[in-house]
C-alpha cells in the first residue's frame, strides 16, 4: 500500500529514553550477547570513574540467581539532593535523562570514560527495573525505576549508614535482547583488564548462580598485563615499561611491551580512560610512529641496516604492547557513545614523542637485548622482501615451480571473480565427494581433508610447512601466511569449515581456527572465515508417493519438526556429512539461499589471545585446569561454542 501523506502530525518526538527502546544498537551496538554485557560495563564504568578520582578502592559485581546484575563501589555516593535546574533528585536525572551526569563538569571528574553521560540512563532504559541505593552523608536512600526507565519508587530515605558509595541492580529487559543471560567468563575477562588498568583498585565478582567468586587486584599494573599475555610464548624480551606526564594537556600515558619469538602478529591493546578502544585512534597511531622512528634511528646508528629502512609492520611483529591514557574531559574525544575510536588529536604526538624519546634511551642502555630486537625486526624485513619478491616473479612468470607440498585433492571454483568464489575445507574424504557433486562448479571449490589437521601452536615453520594440509590450504587461499601474508590476493572471498557435528568436528574447526589465527589473522578480522552448520536430523515420510521432510539442528527442532510432518514420520540422525546424499548437502550447508553460517569474529581480542594460548598451547596442566574449570561434560561441543561466541 502507498504511502500519501506526510503532515506535521507525522513527526513524532520520543520523550525520555524512549528513543534508547526504539533503536538500542545506536547506543550499546547490538542486541546480542555484546549488548547485553554493554549494560554492565556502562555501569562499571561509574564506578571505575569514581576510583579514578581517588574514591574507593573495591568495586563488586554480583551476578544474582533472578537474572539481575549488581554493582556496589566506595565511591561518593551520586548526589541525592535536589537540581536546582529541574528541580528533580540528581540520582533520578542520571538514570532517567540523557546527557545528565557529573561528567560534564571538569571538577568533579578529571578524568572519566562516561563522558557522554548516557551510560547510567541507557542501563535503565534497557531494563525491566533498575535500582539505585546510595550511601551519601550518613543517610541511605533508594530509589527504583520499571518497564524502560519510569519511576516506580520514588526517593526514599532508608535510614542512617557510615558508609558510602552507589549499589546498582538491574535486570535486562528480555523483549529487547536476543540472550539475557551473563557470561561469567565474559564480565571476569573485563574485571581482569580493568585491574590491569588500575592497580590501586580490586575488583571483586561474584556468581550467585555457580557459587563462583574472583577477585582480580594487580600490583605491577600494566606489567603483569603483558606477563598474562604472553605466559605461552617466548620472549626475546623483559616486560619494557614507559610512563609520563604531559603538562599542557594533562594526559597520562602508560606503555607496557614485550617482543616474543615465533609470532608473526602483533597484538597491540590500547585504551583511553580504561575504555578499550577497539578501533584504535590517535594513541595507537602515536605509538607506531615513535617505536617505528626509534628502533630505524638505532639501527641507522649502529650500522645494523643493510637494506632500506625497516617499515612498521616489521618493527611490530611479535610484539605485545598495552597502550594506556588517561585525558582530562576538556581534551578527550571519543568516536561513538560505544567509544570504539580514540579522536584526541593531542594524544598522537605526545605518545610518539613519549615511545621515542624513552625507547630510544632503553635501547641505548640495554646494547644486547637491542641487537636481538633488531635482528628480529631485520628477519621480518628480510621474510617480507623475499615474499613480495617471489610474489612478483610469479605474476611475471607464465610457469611457476612451487616448493610447496600439494594435495591433488582440490576441486577448484570455475569462476575468476574471487570474492563470489568459496573453498569449502571439507573433514574426510567421502564428504569432499558429496560436496564435490552438491557444488555450485562456477564459485565452489572444495577442499577434503586427511585426518586432523596439525595443531600449529607454537612449532617450527618447517613443520608447519611439511604438513601437506597446512601448506595445501596455504596455496589454496593463495595470498601466503604469517609475515608474507596478504588479504588483497586471496582467491575466496569465504572460507568455509565443514565438518561433522560432533566432537571430532569440532577439534578439526579448532585446529584450522587456530592456524587461521596465527598465520592468517586478517583472514579473521576482515570476516572472510565461516564454520558451515550441517543439520542433525532430517525427519520425513511419504505422502501420496512424494517426501515430504523436515531438517532440525537441535533437539528443540526436531520436536518440532516431528509435529510438522506428523505421524508416520522417519528420522536421520547425520552422524557425519558423508551421511547425506549430494542433494540433501547441498539444500542444507551449501546453497547460499538455504544454509547457514556462522561467521568467525574476534570479538574481544584479549580473551582470544589467552583462550587460545591456554587450548592450544604446550602446557598441558594450564589446559586441563581451564577444562575442569569451564567445560560442562554432559555438552559435548563446548569449546567450539565458546569459539563461536567470542572469536
């Protein structure tokens, strides 16, 4: 039906934080799991503010049996009293108005994350109720919001305390949420980073559903943070560690780095006021401009340069480095309420001026650990040169010779339009064949595999190399690995893992994740990498000569599916993909119209690095902890659950 009208009785005007319930993403950037956990974090994040200017020294976030969320700090206590602009309850304007908090005013927080002040209001508005009880100047008052943010219990005075700070409980309104329920791994990872951020602060958390408690307080900082980061690897290098201070703008900069051998990525985390920024900013473009200028000016200086001049990403391989400011208010520019992007101009000359003046110094005094980065820096330059030498000579070349081990099992997609194109990494041979007949020729490829693929955590790139489906896949993909790796010439645009549904198809898309990770890392954060999703049952029967079936990938489906088709019905229960006929292959995991696929993503960096390191990592006490600790026995594809979600 057309649309004719359009009158100024059209326009409509949300009031309060009805426009937060209208369009939530706009604030806390989904309505997934990620969103769900934004809620706490943005209520974290007062708390943090509060320690930040000297008040409090524990934070503790329960997460209660009904569903709900607490955070209880020791900070002062927000304002009770009367606004004389509105003449509301300050603590009603910070839960029920945006933009209504301290953080405007540079007297009251120097240096704060919530500077938007939305966080308080948007918690609220996202909540079936919310609760504030304040310990303020020897009085406890409370008051309780309902249904997105409206007032159900107007402040009230509960009686005389000595203490002092904010509680604040809420329960996520499941209407607006894909999931409602908190990870414990999830808000304990954050906690842990928030305590490497600020080490004169303890956080505490506290599960009411498990019975589980940790407490995360760490001394030496940012130091311990990078010692976490790297406890599976091995360093060529102590923990370097610079900070300063910066008179005319007021901002803090902390820098904690160390270089490990056998990592061909760098891993960079970096925050601004405790936020991490995700997307990096000016801070993070400071610090690779003044580590860049100091190790080239060393080397220059010390005659250890026989080519050109190192670039950056040689510089940064195998590096681990946490990037920590805190900014004034009047100073501090952020790229979004979710606050993905640092966009204070000042900080990119003062961390770069910071990097190069204090790691020029450190390299000065520290002569043989020096000539060791170096080295390092100059064997990614060396590997670089000689894969785009070799990329160069294959382009000009009508024959190439390749050293590489193949397979002769790949069938390739027809079609030169790579990014339409997909390789289909296939467990088994007998699938590969069921694939091979279900594919779209034109932009299919497919590639089987022999048994499990190698774990490539941690092993020489000689073995990596003679492992004939590691160095298959490799060619495949086409745009090399590890240093010489380069997303503008990979021939698919997906990568697909398909393999079983069981536990032995989950260690296979573990093991390929793994080795995508380390070698292929753009692979993952340009979204290039999926997990297929084969069904596990297919209910049917024969009605009027004809089949008439259902597919189901839980046991909730199939119920479902059973009641769909109706008595008489017959159940597959796929073990395997080689259980399906090409047809059935194709209608359920391959065709782009019906299947489905789970798109890895790294969501949260941090936790990534440490699962992974524990998984796949050579210490097998590490990871039998972790598997006692996390692992419920009674699901059998835990792990790559986990994998799923957070990357």
């Amino acid at each position: 039906m057309a649309i004719n009208s359009y009158t100024a009785d059209d326009i409509h005007v949300l009031k309060g934080l009805e426009g937060v319930r209208k369009r939530p993403a706009m604030y806390i950037g989904s309505t997934n799991s990620s969103g769900l956990h934004h809620l706490v974090w943005e209520v974290v994040t007062n708390s943090v503010d509060e320690a930040l200017s000297g008040f409090g020294e524990k934070i503790i976030i329960t997460l209660h049996k009904d569903g709900s969320c607490s955070v209880l700090d020791e900070g002062r206590g927000i304002p009770v009293g009367i606004n004389k602009e509105t003449g509301r309850p300050a603590v009603e304007l910070v839960f029920s108005e945006l933009h209504a908090g301290g953080k405007f005013n540079n007297a009251v927080y120097k240096s704060a994350a919530g500077l938007h002040g939305v966080g308080a209001s948007v918690t609220n508005a996202l909540s079936l109720w919310l609760d504030v009880t304040v310990y303020r100047d020897g009085v406890v008052s409370h008051i309780r919001f309902h249904n997105g943010g409206k007032i159900e219990v107007p402040l009230e005075t509960l009686g005389p305390t000595k203490k002092h700070g904010t509680l604040v409980r809420f329960l996520p309104d499941p209407s607006i949420f894909t999931t409602v329920e908190f990870k414990w791994e999830t808000v304990s990872n954050y906690l842990q980073e928030l305590a490497f951020l600020m080490k004169q602060v303890t956080f505490v958390l506290i599960d009411e559903r498990s019975n589980q408690t940790q407490q995360y307080h760490y001394e030496n900082g940012l130091i311990e943070y990078v010692e976490n980061l790297n406890q599976n690897k091995t360093p060529i290098s102590p923990v370097i560690h610079f900070d300063d201070y910066d008179e005319s703008t007021g901002i803090v900069a902390e820098i904690a780095m160390q270089y490990c051998s056998q990592d061909y990525n760098e891993n960079i985390f970096s925050y601004a006021n405790n936020i991490r920024t995700r997307d990096g900013g000016t801070h993070e473009a400071g610090f690779r401009t003044g580590i860049t200028r100091a190790v080239n000016d060393f080397a220059d200086l010390n005659k250890l340069l026989k080519n050109k001049k190192l670039e950056g990403s040689d510089v940064r391989e195998g590096l681990t480095a946490i990037i920590s400011l805190k900014i004034p208010e009047e100073v501090l520019q952020f790229e979004g309420q979710t606050k993905g992007k640092l966009n204070t101009p000042e900080a990119m000359s003062i961390v770069s001026n910071m990097v190069y003046n204090k790691f020029t110094y450190y390299l000065a005094e520290n002569k043989e650990l020096a000539f060791r980065i170096i080295k390092k820096c100059i064997d990614s330059q060396q590997a670089r040169i000689a894969a785009r030498k070799a990329k160069d000579e294959a382009r000009n070349s009508k024959k190439v010779k390749t050293e590489v081990i193949l397979s002769d099992k790949l069938t390739p997609a027809q079609s030169k339009d790579y990014m339409k194109n997909e390789l289909f990494i296939v467990e088994g041979d007998s699938a590969g064949g069921t694939a091979k007949k279900g594919r779209d020729r034109l932009h299919q490829a497919i590639l089987p595999l022999r048994g499990v693929p190698l774990n490539t955590d941690s092993i020489s790139l000689e073995r990596l190399l003679a492992n004939r489906e590691i160095a298959t896949i490799i060619n495949t993909i086409g745009a090399g690995f590890g240093h010489s790796f380069d997303i503008a010439d990979i021939k698919y645009g997906k990568i697909i893992i398909m393999t079983d549904a069981d536990t032995d198809g989950a260690h296979i898309q573990t093991l390929l994740l793994t080795f995508f990770y380390h070698y292929m890392r753009q692979l993952i954060v340009a979204g290039h990498v999926y997990v297929a999703v084969p069904p596990l049952y297919r209910v049917f029967k024969e009605v009027n000569h004809q089949i008439v079936q259902e597919y189901a990938w839980d046991d909730d489906q199939l119920e479902s599916a059973k009641k769909k088709i109706g008595a008489g019905y017959k159940i597959n229960r796929y073990k395997g993909l080689g259980e399906m006929n090409d047809t059935q292959l194709k209608e359920t995991t391959m065709d782009p119209r019906t299947r489905t696929l789970i798109q890895i993503s790294i969501d949260d960096p941090f936790l990534v690095e440490k699962r992974v390191g524990i998984l796949m990592g050579k210490d097998a006490s590490v990871r039998r902890k972790w598997v006692e600790e996390n692992v419920d026995f009674n699901c059998t594809d835990t792990f790559i659950k986990e994998v799923k979600n957070n990357g």
